[in-house]
C-alpha cells in the first residue's frame, strides 16, 4: 500500500510540473482508493477544472 500510495505522489508531482494530462491519470490510477481508470477519468477532469488557476500546464496548449 505504501508503494502504491508513493507512486501515486511521485507521479502526481511529474504531472504537475509538466502539465501532462496522461501521467495525471496514471497517478491516479496507482492511487489505491482509485479502483479503475474509468473511475479516474473524470474524478482527473474535475481536479483539473477545479484547480485550473493552479496547474495551468495543463490548460496552455488547450488554446489552439
């Protein structure tokens, strides 16, 4: 569990940085309260809009 749980973290922490959204979804994947990827899926999109003045790596090349 405590794999799993620092997976999750540092996965987390390189999508953040680099605003790419499928490291974002594998990071929850790993987490282990996620229990699938189609569970993750919009809980990712809903972190995302919520928190979009915070991470916005992930919305600047939305703007094409």
């Amino acid at each position: 569990m405590i794999h799993a749980v620092k997976t999750y973290e540092r996965l987390a922490i390189a999508a953040a940085v680099s605003g790419d959204r499928g490291v974002a979804l594998q990071a929850l994947a790993h987490h282990p309260l996620v229990t699938s990827v189609n569970k993750a899926e919009p809980m990712l999109d809903e972190m995302l809009e919520q928190n979009k003045a915070f991470l916005p790596r992930f919305f600047a090349a939305q703007t094409v």
